[in-house]
C-alpha cells in the first residue's frame, strides 16, 4: 500500500511539474511576441555617414607593390 501511494505521490509531482514547466514556456513565448527585436531596415535608420563598414581586403585581391623578387 505504501509504494502504490508513493508511485501515485511521484506521478503527482511529475505532472505538476510538467505543467509549470508548459506555463513557463507559454509564458515566455507570450513574451517574446511581445517584445520589438529592431527595425526591419536597420540600415535606413542610420545617421548619414554611418554605412555599413567595407568588407575586409581578400589577399587575393592584393596587388604587389614591392620590387621584391
């Protein structure tokens, strides 16, 4: 009798558990919709002279300037 009563506590706290963890998420999903992530066209919104920074050099595109051989 004692172990159907704990088999039934255990399953009990399991299922509390569960529910809280879905509230939880429900709640931080709820959450997140809510919340503004930026402007959809950052780069519209800058102040002039603000661009978008040049990608870096490739070395490839490097030509030489030396009179190394």
């Amino acid at each position: 009798m004692e172990t159907v009563i704990t088999l039934l506590a255990a399953a009990l706290l399991i299922a509390l558990g569960a529910r809280l963890i879905h509230r939880l998420n429900a709640q931080h999903d709820a959450r997140i919709a809510a919340h503004r992530f930026g402007d959809p066209y950052p780069s519209l919104s800058r102040p002039p002279g603000h661009g978008n920074p040049r990608p870096p050099e490739r070395i490839d595109d490097r030509r030489p300037t030396g009179t190394w051989p």
